[in-house]
C-alpha cells in the first residue's frame, strides 16, 4: 500500500515538473539534467546504462501519454463542474479509475523489467532519486521564481 502512495506521489510530482518545463527551451536541458543525476545516483555501468535507458525512456512515453490523456479527457472536463451532471460526474470517476489501474499496472511492469537489469537496491534508489531530481527542480524553479 505504502509503494502505491509512493507511486502516485511520483506521479503527481512528475505531472508538476512536466507542467512547468512543457513547452519551454529548457525543457532538453531537464531531461539532460536528469539522465545525469539518475546515472549518478544508480552509479550505472555502461553495461547498465545500455539496458537501463531504452526501459527507463519507454516507461517515460508511456506515462506521459498517460498525464495527456488525463489532462484531455478527464481534468479538461473539471474546469466547468458544475455543468456537469451525475451521470457524466460518475463516467469522469470510472474513466479515472481506469486510467490509474492502466498507471498502476504500467508501473508494476516497468518495476519487472526493470529487475531483470538491476539490482533491487538500484531499483529502490532509482524511485528514491526521480523524488530527490522533482524536489531539487522544485526547489530550483522557486529559487528563479524568487519564492
């Protein structure tokens, strides 16, 4: 239970990051930023880093498609709720529903494969850093923000 809270804050953080770096110039040099202080967390070999990247950077399209489509489809909706009735009220719960149990099941997938070419201490230290990489962006964003 307490791995699905995590993954879901994960989820809600990358969201975040990918609200604030779409469609910007620095929105490369991010990911180039992040590629960097993953490889450095994990202390990837190259051996690693070659089986490593292509899962990470596919599980990486495949959430993303996910964040769209729950941005078109379910929270594009929220902006006028009260002209919505129940019954399409209930349809937007069930189409969330679904989209998380297709996250969840993306995630657990990614988690196997995952496995298969890393250590389960570099698995939790992947998680572990992604969290640590939102944070310090985070914290860079509101220190540029002068917040």
């Amino acid at each position: 239970m307490k791995f699905i809270k995590i993954m879901a804050l994960m989820a809600l953080l990358l969201t975040c990051q990918l609200f604030f770096a779409q469609d910007r110039p620095g929105r490369e040099k991010i990911k180039a930023l992040k590629v960097a202080f993953i490889t450095e967390r994990l202390s990837l070999s190259s051996g690693e880093a070659q089986e490593f990247w292509p899962i990470y950077n596919d599980h990486e399209e495949t959430m993303e498609t996910f964040r769209i489509t729950e941005r078109t489809q379910i929270r594009a909706k929220l902006r006028n709720l009260d002209a919505i009735s129940d019954a399409e009220a209930n349809k937007l719960l069930e189409q969330h529903l679904k989209l998380e149990a297709e996250k969840q099941a993306e995630n657990e997938k990614f988690i196997q494969k995952l496995k298969e070419v890393l250590t389960a201490k570099k698995t939790i230290l992947l998680l572990k850093a992604e969290e640590d990489f939102k944070r310090e962006l985070i914290k860079r964003y509101r220190q540029n923000r002068g917040g």
